[in-house]
C-alpha cells in the first residue's frame, strides 16, 4: 500500500492512455471527500487528495455462499464500499469516523423515544445537518469530478477528459445519491408494516439494517440492463443537481488521478 505518495501526471496519464484501449475494465464507483476522491474498483481502492498525494488499499474478498443471501448481500456491499471511509488511512480522521458512527446511531436511539408529532421534523433536520457536514468545502466539485471520471472510464475516453476535450456527464445512474432516494422510502414503508411494537430502539435499528439491504437488492434490480426500474432512479438524479456541482479541469484530474492508480492495479500494468 502506498500512504501518501504524490503521483506524476505523466504516469497517470499513461495508465489511462493504456485503460482506453482495453477491452474491459472492471466497474467503478467512488466517493467525494472535502479534501480529494476516492475511486473503488473490484479488488482495490484508492484517495487522491487535491495536493496530489494518493493513499492506496485493497478491498475485502466477499465469499461466493454470501452472494446467495438477498439482504445479507446488500449489507456487506454496502460495508465493502464504505470501507475505504471507515479503515482506509488518509481518507477520514478518527474523529470524522466517531462524527459519522454518531450520526447514523444517534437517530436510531432518538427517534423512537420522541412523541410521533417532532419525529419528522427531527428525522429531517438531523438528516441535513449530516449532508450539509458530508458536502462541505470541495466536496461538491469533487463528487462531480468523481462521476466525471467513472463515466470517462466507462467511455473510454479518459485521457480525452484529462486533457479538458471531453467532458463527460457530472450526473451518474450508481450514484449514492440515488440509493438514498430509494432508501428514504423503503426505510418509511418498512417502518410502517414492521409488526413489532416493543423495544422500540432495537426495533428501529433492526427496521433500518433491513432497510438497508433490501434498498440494496432494488437497487441492483433498477440497474439490471433491461431498465424495466430505471425511472426509479428519477428522483436521485434530480437530487444530484444539489450535491454535485460542475467540476473545474484541477477537480477531474484529481478523480482522474484514483482512477488511474485503481485501473493500474486492477489491469496489472
């Protein structure tokens, strides 16, 4: 693993000048960070940060009997992704993990011990103050970078977007943005038909791990090829207009830069 390592241009540009001309490349997703981007691919990860530098790691190996759970699977695709967040060195501090392991626990615990009439506004509330804290600072620009260089991949046109000649879309279909706009009514709709009224923390918790992972099972249906869910992903889409913003040529390097360190060592160049 490489922690902290500043990457020449020129050896980036060479690892997407080889990616455009392979046959394949493995699927990619990433995350916008205040400070860089963080591109995942099938087996490794990588942070680049806006001063240059890229942290490097590796993905878990999910066992093949998991990949037969409906739910069990989603979660641990779900934990897989975020990974890098949680464990990886240089993509969050300590203290932003506790912050965040706070956020997601501290509703949980709350909610269901307020009376019925704040539990909204509260749920509400909490939930933009956590999004207003995850898109400070760059983070906007960069998660248009981020998408910007996974659709380039997906293109092949990498090195065309490193250059500024392309510009492929700032809006994606994988985006986070549209799971969370499939999980908002999921977690309501389970919520409303969960049948067990006591112990309403545990409750709560269980409701929205379930939650989770059947968001995460639609939402591998809505990207199947055949589009048949497709329009589900409408109202995430519209949502990226509020936490994308179109990135300038330095934020897309930056994406760029993860892109290349991944696709380096997925394709063993």
């Amino acid at each position: 693993m490489r922690q902290g390592a500043a990457v020449a241009p020129a050896a980036a540009l060479a690892v997407l000048l080889h990616a455009d001309a392979a046959p394949s490349l493995p699927k990619l997703g990433g995350m916008a960070r205040p400070n860089g981007v963080v591109v995942v691919g099938e087996r490794y990860w990588a942070f680049a940060t806006t001063s240059g530098e890229v942290h490097e790691g590796t993905m878990p190996t999910q066992r093949r009997a998991t990949h037969r759970i409906p739910i069990v699977r989603g979660l641990l695709q779900l934990a897989s992704a975020l990974r890098p967040l949680a464990r990886g060195a240089g993509v969050a501090r300590g203290s932003e993990r506790l912050f965040l392991l706070a956020a997601v626990l501290l509703p949980l615990a709350l909610l269901p011990v307020l009376p019925a009439r704040v539990e909204v506004p509260v749920g509400v509330a909490l939930a933009a103050a956590l999004v207003v804290w995850l898109m400070r600072g760059r983070t906007l620009r960069l998660h248009g970078a981020e998408h910007r260089a996974i659709a380039a991949a997906e293109r092949r046109s990498l090195v065309g977007t490193w250059e500024g000649s392309v510009r492929p879309s700032r809006f994606a279909a994988r985006c986070g943005t549209n799971f969370a706009a499939l999980a908002l009514p999921v977690t309501a709709l389970a919520d409303r038909l969960w049948p067990f009224a006591a112990a309403p923390v545990a409750s709560s918790v269980l409701v929205a791990v379930l939650s989770l992972g059947a968001t995460m099972e639609l939402w591998k249906a809505v990207q199947h090829p055949s589009g048949v869910l497709r329009g589900l992903i409408l109202p995430g889409l519209a949502l990226q207009r509020l936490t994308t913003r179109e990135p300038a040529l330095e934020d897309t390097r930056v994406a760029l830069l993860a892109t290349a360190s991944v696709l380096r060592r997925e394709l063993e160049l």
